[in-house]
C-alpha cells in the first residue's frame, strides 16, 4: 500500500462466511426461535467478532431429544465393531480437518499457535482413544457368573438410551470430544450442548461428525445459554441419563433433583482448566460406565 | 381347538390325595413381646411401639419400637465411630472373617430363622427355608471372600470405603433383603445403619441375634425398627455417606430427591411388575408349572395367541392343585399375604378388572377362617392400559395378555417406563437370546423364573432402579473408585 494513499473500503474479496446452525437428526438447521448469539475473540481483529452462533431453546433440545430417540434401536443394534470403526472415522477427520480447526481455535478461543496444534492432536487421540474401547468395555466389565446351579449367567451391560451432555465451558475441543466420545461409544445416542468459550468449534465438531458416517440423530449438537436448557434437560421424561461438566452447586442440586422424576442416570464431572483437559487422565474406561445398565440373563444347562 | 383337549387328560385329585398337615411347630423359636433396636451391639429398648402380626391369624404377635431423630442419630452415630475406630483400619481378612462367620452362624440358626420369617411375613415355610435362607447365608459367606480382593476388582483404579450406610429394606424377603444390603457393605469397609420393615422386622431382629453371637465389633451393624417416618430421618441424616433403599418406586424417587445436591451415593431397588413371555414352542407344563409356582404374585403373562385356549387350561388345573394355607405347613404353596392393607388391595384390582370386562379365573379351594388369604388367580381378557395389568398386585393374581409376533411381545414388554425382571420361555435359542437381547430389563430369565445368587446383578432400568445387589457389580455400589 502506498504512503498517503487511502485503503478502499470494499476489499478486493468479499468472504462467503459460514453459518453456525444447530445439528440436529444430521442436518445443520437453524434454531426454531430464530434467536442468534454473538460469539467473541478474545483477540482485537475484526473488532472482536468471530461469528453469530445459534442460541437453541427447549423447543429445539426437544427435536433432538426426538431425532436422539429414533437412532437409539438401531444404533445400539449396531456391531460394537462397527460402532469402533465409526469412531475412528471421527478421529481421521479431526486429524484431517487440522488446519480449519487450529485456525477456529486460535480466533475464537484465543489459543496460540502451539496450543491449538497440542488442543487439536489431543482431540484426534482421545477419539482414537474411545474408539478401541468401543468392542472392549464390555468384555472387560461384564461376563459369566459361575452361580451355584446348571446355568448359563451372563451379565453385560448395555447402553441407556438418550443421555444429555452439557459438555465443558471451557476446553472448546478436547473437552467436547472427551464427554461425547465414552457416551455414544456403547450405543446411546447424545444431545450435546455446548456453551463457550468457543462454541464456533461445536460447529467445526459437528462437520467432522457428519463426514464420519455416524448415522443422523446419533450425536446432535445444540449451542447457546446451558442455563437455557438444563431444567428442561433434568426434567425430560424422554432422556435417560444426564452428563454434566462443570456448572454450580445450585445447578448440580436443581439438574438432582428435577431427574428423579423418571430416575436419569446424572454424573456429574469436573471441568478443569484447558491444559488439564489434554493428560491422560482426563480419558477413562469410567467415564464410559456411568451411561451403562446392566443386564443378567440366566438360561439352564442340561441334557 | 377343545381346552381339554389341548391339555391332554387331567389328574382328577379330588379329596383323595390329601395330604396330612406338616406344621412347624412355632413354639420352637422364642418371640418377646416386645421388640426395640440394634445399636452399638447391644439390642436397646425403644419407644413408640406398634403393632406386628401374624398375617396367618391376623392376632398380633408381638410389637416393635418405632426409633426417632435421638434413636436415629444414636446408630448412626454408633456406626461413625465405629467405622473410624474398628472396622475401616481392620485387616481386611479379618473383615472376611467376620463376615463368614456370620454366614456360617446362619446356615447353623437357618431352621429358627426361617421360621421367625414365616411367622411374621406369611410366606410358606418350604420357601423361606429351602430357598430365602440357604441364599442369605451365601450372601455372606460370598462376600467373605471379597472383602480382601478389592484391590483387583477394578484395574487401573484404587478402591476405598465410604463410610456409613443408610440402609432400608421391605417387607418382602425381609432377610435377603437385609443381606443384600449389609454383606457387601461390609466387605467393601463400611458400617451399617439398617432400618427394618415395619411389615416383618422380626427375622431381622434374628439375624441382629447373629451379629451378637458373632462378636461382630460393636456399631459395624446397627438395626432400627420403625415405619416411614423412621426411614426418612435415617434416609436424609446428614452422617450417612450412601443411601441404598428398597421400597416403591414413588419413595424411591422421593429419597432421590432429598439427596438432591449432597453429594451422596444412592442405590435404589425399586419394584416393578415382572413380565414373561411364552412362545408357541415353549415347553409349556414345564413353563406353566414354573409359572404356577413363582411368577404367581403379581406378574404378567404374555402368551402367544395360538397356545391361549391350551396355556389358560393348563393354568386353570395347575391352579387347582396349588395348596393354600398356614404357611408353616411345609406342603403349602401359598400362604396369607402380608397384611390385611395388601390383601384389600389385591381384591380391589381384581375387582377393578372384572368390571372392565375381564375374566376372572380363581382356584375354589377352601381358605382358612382367618388370616389375609386370597385363592389364587388370574385373569384373562384384560386391557393393557389395566391397572391391573401395570401395577404391581400383591396377591397371588396373574395377568394373562396375548401377542402375536416376536416383535409385538417385546414392544408389549418394554412399554413401560420399569425394567426390573423379564422371562422368556421358548425351545428356540436363537430365539429366546434374541428377545433377551431386545428386553430392557435388568434380570431376564430364560426357560426359567426366580433365580438367585449371591454374585448374580440384581437390579433394574429405567424407574427400577439404580444400581446392582451381588457379585462385583453390587459390591462396587459400596466403594469410591478412584
């Protein structure tokens, strides 16, 4: 650019910025109150603007409560092989879409160069990670009762239905992927919601489930306000189970208290600080365990 | 297709095969007339007193103390400190010593036990002591050997005790229930407040007997008696570090609820109506007879429309042969219900059904003059929407439902938002592995019904419950994984 000469106005390329939808039953829509958020950077350009994100109200928890049902049956019917394999499709396309989610990374939440590319391999590894558990968990926490008479006793477990995850405030990807990953591994079927600090990346995790062959309704993805959602959440007759990251007392006791009506499974997890998110110990054969039932079936033996 | 043909000739019994009465003798086993709590291994006097009796005869056969806030707080106190200064530091061998003593001390006392059980629940004497006795005692002495395994029971990860646990157990296998709660407790470290139920506390006051005999250190198992009211303040104390209740499904949720935000642990064992399923190709006097036999309180019978004519035949002979009476009679099959509320209630559903259009088939066999006895039944041509067909019925009545494919057998199973037990009778393996496989149901039985062992998961999904009693999965209830 020339001394003295002004910068136009009208730059030589307009980008085609993406939309941020919610991801509902495997399609990316737009929340059905029509309300959007402003979504910020913690860094000066653009004047502090990332993108508009969705806000999704009850009514659009309830559509994915629905589309999260629908897949249940057959999504647990599927192979526990083949469940393996989807997941590390999922960890080859964050793998493969690095450069798209480092620079979201960096934008929207701040990270440095380095951390976005730790925060990035991290995420592809824990789903790698997840992914081998997938035809495992059961064999290493279930299996035959030797009962003292001529029976066959087995006892396995089994996923619970549809579970609702308010996933981390505050590790954007790895966060995501390491609450999502244990629940959906044996057969449940998620509705995911995600709340800062950069929620664009909910989105960016929404495409990588949806190039992963991870059939529509499996994992959906709502973005917005969790205070919004979770009263809804707690007391849905339809969700089996709740896993919670984060959040306060209060909102531990209210989430408690309004799932006793149909006796969803609630865990509560802690969320720790972005670089906690990345040790291993933030990846657990226990962390697939609470959204499991158990199942014991006997059948005699003889002649 | 003519019933009686479907069933092939029957036995007629008439009166000739009667069988001689075969009475325990109830004067063998020592009842107080007045019974008050287990507390720091001392049995304390109590206050409040109310009213136990025997279902049989209706006449009250002794009382028992209802404890309040001070009682409560006294065990659980008794229990703290008995946690941090015996039993949590204890070897835990020594632990496992203790706990098969106490098993071995009730194989040795099964005989007066099961008879305490009968006087004061009702429930035959053949059951509780061929079945309900021989399996506490393996509850105990199973869980001896866990006690110092626990280390290898979930790899990658260091298991500890909780502490104290709040305990509360129905009327219903009063003793097994017991079990179920305090063995595994035991094993894992924990102590033991343990409320009784105000419908049969007295076989757990026997078993409180065993601790004693036993020089179980004193406050590692304490007993209340008492009703609601004493199983809401032990339930909601702020010393307890887990809660695990049994009970109906509307206190289960309650207790849920006032744990709400505390941070405890909770296992509940919620009731359900059990549901079996019966195929064409089942072994059907096999089935009918087992059915007969056990599912009879309060479950649901899916029959195949093609086997109806033959299956309600069946039932109806098999029924007629049931022997009903003093349940301390070791011929008897059914006994009196529990208490005069359950056998209102049991009478009140039927009677429900029956205006609704349903057929009521019912055994004429004479009853006892007194005592809360109910013929065995069941009833036909119901709608699934009954309340007879979802609730649970405490009297021997048993729902017959009808489907036609596989498919509509187990969505008509899995209709409802309880999951505790299922059955499934049928010759085909691929067939009763692959309804097994659909069921949402904690327990599913095949080609069998009310089966029990101390390392077999007992529990249920969904509004069942939550959690496991037996084996690894129940004992890790009683443990934080770390």
């Amino acid at each position: 650019m020339a001394a003295g000469k002004k910068r136009s106005p009208v730059p030589e390329r307009l980008p085609v910025p993406r939309t941020c939808k919610l991801y509902i039953k495997g399609a990316f829509v737009r929340p059905a109150a029509g309300r959007t958020l402003q979504c910020g950077s913690s860094r000066k350009e653009r004047g502090g603007f990332v993108a508009r994100i969705a806000h999704a109200s009850r009514k659009d928890f309830a559509s994915a409560v629905t589309a999260a049902r629908q897949a249940f049956g057959p999504w647990a019917h599927r192979s526990a092989f083949n469940r393996s394999q989807i997941l590390f499709r999922m960890a080859e396309m964050v793998d493969h879409r690095r450069a798209a989610l480092e620079a979201g990374l960096r934008t929207a939440a701040g990270l440095t160069a380095k951390g976005a590319a730790e925060e990035v391999s991290v995420a592809a590894d824990r789903l790698f990670w997840y992914a081998g558990w997938a035809d495992k968990y059961s064999q290493v926490l279930g299996g035959a009762n030797p009962v003292a008479a001529p029976f066959l006793n087995i006892t396995i477990p089994e996923p619970l239905g549809v579970v609702s995850v308010f996933a981390s405030t505050r590790s954007p990807l790895v966060g995501l992927v390491s609450a999502v990953a244990p629940v959906i591994l044996s057969g449940n079927t998620a509705v995911v919601m995600v709340e800062g600090p950069a929620p664009t990346l909910a989105v960016d995790f929404a495409e990588v489930v949806a190039v992963s062959d991870v059939p529509a309704g499996v994992v959906n993805i709502l973005t917005g306000p969790r205070e919004d959602i979770l009263p809804h959440a707690a007391a849905h007759m339809d969700v089996d189970g709740v896993a919670f990251f984060g959040g306060t007392v209060e909102e531990a006791k209210a989430l408690e208290e309004a799932s006793a009506g149909n006796l969803k499974r609630v865990h509560l997890f802690d969320d720790p600080e972005m670089g906690a998110w990345r040790e291993d110990d933030m990846q657990s054969l226990y962390w697939i365990q609470p959204f499991l039932e158990w199942k014991t079936t006997w059948h005699p033996k003889g002649w | 297709m003519d019933s009686s043909e479907a069933s092939g000739p029957e036995l007629l019994f008439g009166h000739l095969w009667d069988y001689s009465p075969a009475a325990e003798s109830p004067d063998s086993v020592a009842v107080a007339d007045r019974y008050g709590h287990f507390i720091n291994g001392k049995f304390v006097e109590g206050e409040n007193h109310f009213p136990c009796v025997n279902p049989a005869t209706g006449e009250t056969l002794f009382e028992a103390a209802s404890a309040d806030r001070k009682m409560v707080n006294r065990a659980v106190k008794a229990a703290r400190i008995a946690y941090e200064r015996h039993w949590q530091g204890l070897r835990p061998v020594e632990r496992g010593k203790y706990l098969y003593r106490i098993g071995r001390l009730i194989q040795e006392r099964a005989g007066e036990l099961s008879l305490l059980e009968t006087l004061d629940s009702g429930r035959p004497i053949r059951e509780s002591r061929s079945f309900g006795l021989p399996l506490v005692a393996a509850h105990f002495l199973h869980h001896a050997g866990w006690a110092d395994k626990i280390e290898y029971a979930f790899p990658g990860k260091t298991a500890s005790s909780l502490g104290v646990v709040a305990g509360v157990v129905p009327g219903d296998f009063p003793l097994l229930r017991a079990a179920w709660k305090i063995a595994p407790a035991l094993a894992a470290g924990n102590t033991v407040v343990l409320k009784a139920s105000e419908a049969a506390p007295l076989v757990v006051m026997g078993l409180a007997g065993i601790f004693e005999e036993a020089n179980l250190p004193p406050g590692v198992v304490n007993i209340l008696n008492g009703a609601e009211e004493t199983g809401r303040i032990l339930t909601t104390h702020r010393d307890a570090d887990l809660v695990a209740f049994t009970g109906s499904a509307e206190s289960g949720k309650q207790v849920r609820r006032s744990l709400a935000g505390t941070g405890k642990r909770l296992t509940l064992e919620l009731g359900s109506k059990g549901i079996h399923i019966l195929f064409e190709d089942a072994a059907l006097d096999q089935a009918v007879d087992a059915v007969a036999a056990g599912v009879f309180p309060g479950s649901r019978l899916l029959v195949q429309e093609s086997i109806l004519a033959s299956v309600v035949q069946k039932l109806k002979v098999r029924m007629a042969t049931l022997r009903v009476g003093d349940p301390l009679d070791a011929n008897t099959d059914v006994g009196p219900l529990s208490s005069r509320e359950h056998l209102d209630r049991t009478g009140a559903l039927v009677e429900a059904a029956c205006d609704e259009g349903a057929t009521l088939h019912q055994a004429d066999c004479a009853l006892p003059e007194r005592g809360y006895y109910f013929r065995p039944a069941f009833v036909t041509e119901v709608a699934q929407a009954s309340p007879v067909a979802r609730e649970e019925i405490p009297g021997p009545v048993l729902t017959l439902l009808t489907f036609r494919t596989p498919a509509e057998a187990v969505a008509r199973a899995n209709n409802t938002c309880h999951g505790l037990t299922a059955g499934i009778w049928s010759n085909k393996g691929s067939r009763v592995l692959e309804v097994a496989d659909q069921l949402r149901a904690g327990v599913v039985w095949g080609n069998t019904v009310d089966r029990f062992d101390p390392l077999s998961p007992f529990g249920g999904y969904r509004e069942s419950g939550s959690g496991r009693e037996g084996g690894l999965h129940g004992i890790r209830s009683c443990l934080e994984v770390r």
